[in-house]
C-alpha cells in the first residue's frame, strides 16, 4: 500500500475524487434488492455445490471418473461463491471497491483462474463422454483414475499459472494510456487487458476449448444416433449402461451450453473493449460479469433436474442420514433411470 500512496501523490486525482469512492446514486430500495438478489444467488450456488461435493465424496456408488471430474467442477462452483462472488456482489451494489489494491489482484486472479478452470473441466468431461459413448470397448483404459488425476492437474494448474501471473505481472496493462493514474486513483479495483492479451484470453481460455467441445460433443450426439437403433438389441444390463451414458451426455451437454450462454457475453466483451478504446460502460461488464457467474448458480439445479441419484443424495443429506454408519454405501439407482 505504501507504493500505491506513493504513486497518488504523484498524480492529480482530483477526477476520481482523489481515490475516494463516488456517491452512490442508487437509493435503498434499489441496493436492498440487489443485494437480496446476489445474496439469493451466492446461498444457491455455494450450498448446491457443496452438496454435489458431499454426494460424490460420501457415497461410494458415485465413485467413479465422470463423478470426480464433476466433483472437481463442483469445487470450482463452489469457491467461486464462497470466494469471489461475495466480495463483487458488494463491489457491484456500492460502485466501490474497499479492499485494496493488493486484493483486487488477488479477487481479480482467483476469479480469472476459476472462470479459465471450469472450460478446462468441461472441456475434460466431453473427452470421458467422448470415450464412454463412440469407445466403450476402451473406455476402462483410456479413462482410468490415473489419467483422471493428470487431467485435474492440468485443469488447476495451467489457468492458475495464466492468470496470477498475467495479473500479477500486470503484462495485461502494457500499453494502455493512463493505466497507471486510472489504477493510483480510482476506487474501481481497474483491470483492463490490451490487445494482446485480450486476445490471447479470448482464444486460448474460451474459443479454442469451446470449439473443441461444440466438436466433442456434435460426434458424440451423432454416434448417439446410431445407438438408437441397436440399442433395444442389447441385453439388459448393456442397453441400460448405454441410457445411462446417453443421458450423462446429455445432460452434461446442458451444462456446457449453459456456461457458454452465460460466459461468451463476457468474454466477447473483454476482447472487443480494447479494440473499442475501453468505452465499455462499467455498468455493463459488471452485468456481463455477474450473468457468468450465474453459470455456477446453474449447475446444481441441472444436476438436481436431470439427475435422480443427486435428488435422492441431497434427501439423505437434508435428513442427516449420512451421519448413520455404512450408510455411504447406499444404492442411490434403486430406481430405473430413463431417457
């Protein structure tokens, strides 16, 4: 904090109120409603996301390498509510940013991370659909823990490096006119990407994994197709495994076109703005902001629609049953589960 006092001595700040924030022209009611609103969000998606976490964790049945990719994903969800959308939820309401400049690194960092992290799951989990529904003959040996494992690595590690570094580094700001007296006076925690690497964030951490996936998951869907006709051929236990699968598939198709409905906006945005010499409205890219961070507010209520096994989960949660002793290894498809 001692280089950024020094730094606003060094400039007139008098057009951002000298770092002070601006009044607040919402009235109460309006900032009352949306802070009920966040906060309804934030209790959704840190409370769902917990509970796709306990489910997979708890209950053996569930122990298998889609489960913990999703139950990875679900962690990404979760810390997203727990740890960046509180402190924006107060950031967007108040038009202020009160916790320093040092943190607004760090929220900024953890929320790119976290945004980057959850392409890379989806990205992952349409190569096991990939596997499961056009290679189901070499699917045990091409999706084992062991690979699992490296692709969580992968999945955490790449957009964590990416993006504390490119924050840190301020690498993102080089070139871009009255950075510094924007980030010394404003109270807005600024943090703008240039060309470069806008462009960069655009294609390697949205385009290129989004097509690969649209790619992935239009074979999938054709093969699923084919499926169709043999598939009341099959034995029982066969032609059930293959509805199972079509319908993870599906399901997790959902998930995918829901955080590209809910992030392109977003990073679309981010690309363009330097282009457009950043006369993005902040209101605006706060709105685009928050409408990604609903894609984590979305996903438990997927799994809840879509999947019966999380619906009964969640049941044996809310009535503390998991606290019984071998209760893990309660059979949550007691019931068939159809198309």
């Amino acid at each position: 904090m001692e280089s950024f006092t020094v730094k606003q001595e060094n400039f007139n700040c008098s057009e951002y109120g000298n770092g002070s924030c601006p009044e607040n022209e919402r009235s109460l009611v309006i900032r009352a409603a949306m802070y009920s609103f966040m906060a309804g969000a934030i209790f959704i998606t840190v409370f769902g996301n917990l509970a796709m976490i306990v489910s997979i964790s708890y209950f053996k049945q569930l122990h298998t390498p889609t489960n913990f990719l999703i139950l990875s994903m679900a962690v990404t969800d979760f810390l997203l509510g727990f740890t960046i959308m509180p402190y924006s939820m107060v950031r967007s309401v108040e038009n202020c940013w009160y916790f320093g400049l040092t943190f607004c690194k760090i929220h900024y960092s953890f929320d790119l991370m976290l945004s980057i992290t959850s392409i890379f799951h989806l990205c992952s989990v349409a190569i096991d659909r990939f596997y499961a529904i056009c290679c189901p003959l070499h699917y045990s040996t091409k999706m084992t823990i062991s690979v699992i494992k490296r692709l969580l690595l992968v999945c955490w590690s790449v957009p964590g490096a990416f993006a504390f570094g490119v924050v840190f580094s301020e690498a993102y700001a080089d070139g871009i006119e009255g950075y510094d007296i924007l980030v010394a006076c404003s109270s807005s925690c600024p943090v703008m990407f240039n060309k470069l690497w806008g462009t960069t964030l655009f294609v390697a951490g949205f385009f290129t994994p989004s097509s690969m996936m649209i790619g992935i998951y239009g074979k999938i869907f054709a093969v699923s197709k084919k499926h169709v006709r043999v598939i009341n051929n099959l034995p029982e236990n066969q032609n059930n495994q293959m509805r199972k699968d079509k319908k993870a598939a599906k399901t997790l198709g959902i998930v995918m076109g829901v955080f590209l409905l809910c992030w392109f906006p977003c990073f679309f945005t981010i690309l363009l703005d330097p282009f457009l010499n950043f006369s993005t409205p902040v209101i605006l890219f706060d709105a685009l902001t928050w409408f990604g961070y609903f894609n984590s507010t979305c996903n438990p209520l997927i799994y809840g629609f879509f999947y019966p096994w999380f619906r009964r989960a969640l049941k044996y949660i809310l009535l503390g049953k998991i606290f019984s002793s071998h209760f893990h290894n309660t059979n949550l498809f007691i019931q068939k589960e159809t198309e």
